[in-house]
C-alpha cells in the first residue's frame, strides 16, 4: 500500500504512511459507525440475528487481531514488534542489492 500510494499521489516515504495510516482510520471509524447501524430484519429469529451480530464482530476482530499478529508475530519487526508498536517508529534500513537479481544477472551473461 505504501508504494502504491508513493507512486499514485507523488509522496515521500513518510508521506505515503501518514496516507496510509490516515486511510487506515478512517475505514475503522467508518465500520465501527456502521456496525452501529446494521438494521434489523422482520422475520429474522433472535438465533439468526445473534449470528448476524456475531459475524460482523468477527469481520472486526479478523483485521484487529491481523495488526497485532504483524507486530507480535516476528515476521515484520523481529522481536521488536511491541516496542514498534507502543512508540511507532521503524528505523529503515538503506536499500541493498538483491544479491539474487545480481546472480541472475550474471548467469544471463554467461550464457551469451
């Protein structure tokens, strides 16, 4: 999403994630405003429309639980993921060749 919003609006890196956390905010305000609102159906029994409510829960806890598992998981922050997420900041790391596009690179050569 960060590239695509640098690319698509002409922004900085930390542009781009301010965008994006802005972006962010504002579909989880908007869903939370909305859960609010779900309508209720005549005809639908109290089981059905506890299932209702269940499921639009989930649909909530689905992407909760998806931010706390990038920052506890290790995947995305090493075992830095709760500090990260309790001040924000991510030191980035300057931009490395890919040392498997430089032997593709060289194999191709090779072969001419």
């Amino acid at each position: 999403m960060i590239t695509v919003a640098m690319k698509e609006h002409g922004l900085t890196l930390q542009g781009a994630m301010d965008f994006v956390g802005e972006e962010i905010h504002e579909h989880g305000s908007r869903f939370i405003s909305l859960m609010k609102e779900v309508p209720t159906f005549d005809g639908l029994d109290d089981d059905a429309s506890q299932a209702l409510d269940r499921y639009i829960w989930g649909l909530g806890n689905w992407v909760t639980g998806n931010i706390y598992w990038s920052y506890e998981g290790g995947r995305y922050f090493g075992t830095h993921g709760l500090e990260i997420m309790e001040h924000r900041l991510v030191e980035i790391s300057p931009k490395r060749e890919n040392p498997f596009i430089a032997a593709k690179v060289d194999s191709m050569a090779i072969c001419q």
